[in-house]
C-alpha cells in the first residue's frame, strides 16, 4: 500500500475541482464531500439520498452515520457550500439512489477502487503525487488544522488515540521535519 499526503495546496485543490468537474458532477461531489468533511471513502459511497434529505426533499442539517471502520455513530454538520452544490445534484433523485452511484448496474454506489481510479487519474493531471482516496480525509485534517489550530477537536473527529497520532496523519510532523531540514545546513 502506498502512503498518500494531503493536499496542502489550495491552488491544487481549485485545479483538482476544475478537473472533476469535467467528469462530471459526481465526481467532483466526491471530492467536495471528503475534503469538506473528512470521511473515510468507504463511508462516503454508501450514502444514500436518504442520508442527507428529509422525507419532504429538504436538506437535513447533520448527517448521522455508522462508520464501517469502527462501528461507531457519527454525527456531523453539512457546510452551506457542499449543502447547496450537494442539493442541486441530489434533489430529483429517489430517497433510496445512492449518491455516488455507479454507472454499472441498478441503483449501486461506486467502489473503493473506482474512488482511487477517479482521483488518482485527475491528481496526476494538475500535477499532484502520493493521492489516494484517503488524501480526502487527510486534506480535511490538515486544512481544519490550519484554520483552527485545534488538534483536541480535530483528534475526536478522527476518533485518534493522541494529538501526535492525528498530527503524524494529516502530515503536520513530516511538514516540520522538512522544514527543519530545509534551515539545517553545515
């Protein structure tokens, strides 16, 4: 298994969408939700329209689900800009439709691996390396990390042992190990 990074560029992140965008909006919804959230993959493409609306086809305000990882409940907040872009893409689809449905059969999600496939391929054309589905993840961590500071919140949102564990993950250890390197000299 290869080790995959954050995206620490937000000029990458704009350019990944850009990219996604040309596939087409579900694509570039997988993207938004996972950067914009910070779910593993493999809980991403289950959801269900379901999920996110309410029996009336509004958009609920948190999205409860059970993480397949570790069995436990999670509850999060939809912010206004993928509530909105998520909204558009889902409003006219059945209450049973998976998101992130597959173009392969009736009515199922996309694999783990076509995730890979799909970011993967776009990474390499903005440019980007070490990306994988769980760059999604991490990219949430390490920019909830810049904007806030807060590696207490951000280690309960991961559900990590430790600060250093969830500092280690979203990269922040290897950016100050580099950077340490980049001012040593003899």
């Amino acid at each position: 298994m290869n080790y995959v990074e954050p995206i620490r560029s937000k000029e990458k992140i704009e350019q990944m969408k850009v990219e996604l965008k040309k596939n087409g909006t579900r694509d570039y919804l997988l993207f938004l939700f996972g950067i914009n959230i910070g779910l593993r993959i493999s809980d991403i493409i289950k959801l269900k329209v379901k999920d996110v609306l309410n029996s009336d086809k509004t958009m609920k305000t948190h999205i409860e689900i059970t993480e397949k990882k570790t069995g436990k409940i999670k509850r999060f907040k939809v912010n206004s800009t993928l509530t909105e872009e998520l909204y558009n893409f889902i409003k006219d689809k059945g209450m049973e439709d998976y998101i992130f449905k597959s173009r392969n059969g009736h009515n199922q999600h996309i694999t783990r691996e076509r995730a890979y496939i799909i970011l993967n391929k776009t990474s390499k054309k903005v440019g980007l390396t070490e990306v994988g589905t769980h760059t999604l993840r991490k990219t949430f961590g390490y920019w909830f990390y810049q904007q806030t500071q807060d590696v207490a919140l951000l280690q309960q949102l991961f559900n990590h042992s430790s600060p250093s564990v969830t500092l280690r993950y979203i990269g922040i250890n290897q950016d100050e190990i580099d950077k340490a390197y980049d001012n040593f000299c003899l």
